[in-house]
C-alpha cells in the first residue's frame, strides 16, 4: 500500500515539471482495453474533455512506449475497480488504427 501512495504521488507531482495541455475532466471509467501490442485505451462513461481538440476524445490513450504504462494501468484500473473517477491530465493527441487521433494520458488522479 505504501508503494502505490508513492506511486500516485509521483504520477500527480510529474506535472508540475513540465508544461501539458490540459485536463479531461472528472469522469468514470467504463472499460480499459489492451489495444493490440500498441497502446492501453481508456473509455470513459462520458467524453474526456479534449484540450488538444483531437480527433474523439470518446477514449483516451496510454501507448505502450510511455515508460509509466504499468503505474497509469495500475491507476485506471484501480480506479475501474474501486468505482473511483479519474481526472486525466492530457498532452497531445495520437493516431489511432481506426483512422482518427485520441488524446494521450499524461497523468491519472483518482477522486470521489
């Protein structure tokens, strides 16, 4: 338990060093989905906010060359399971198989 505090504070505090787009908004999450060997897709009861005016923001994305994947998965699904919301920091949007970009999670807070 101690681990993941630490891990959640450190996913929160990252933002503070650089600049990012925006937030998405308070949301639950309706289902993540392991997308191929490509990316972690998010899909959120209702849209994300879209900083970045990507393509949908009807999911977001974590790509599987984030080297954080497996703490933000840890979080979403900790989150999934626990029905917790998420507040999702957004930086840039990136393509998907499907023809159009999405946003890409940058962070992951879970709230009430």
């Amino acid at each position: 338990m101690k681990y993941v505090k630490s891990l959640m504070l450190l996913i929160v505090a990252i933002p503070c060093l650089v600049s990012a787009a925006g937030n998405s908004g308070w949301r639950n999450i309706k289902n993540v989905r392991i997308e191929s060997a490509s990316f972690i897709a998010i899909y959120p009861t209702s849209d994300f906010d879209n900083p970045d005016n990507c393509g949908k923001s009807t999911m977001a994305m974590i790509p599987f060359s984030d080297i954080s994947k497996e703490a933000k998965l840890s979080v979403a699904l900790a989150a999934y399971m626990g029905g917790k919301r998420v507040q999702t920091y957004m930086m840039g949007c990136e393509s998907t198989p499907w023809g159009y970009t999405v946003p890409v999670v940058y962070n992951l807070v879970i709230g009430d």
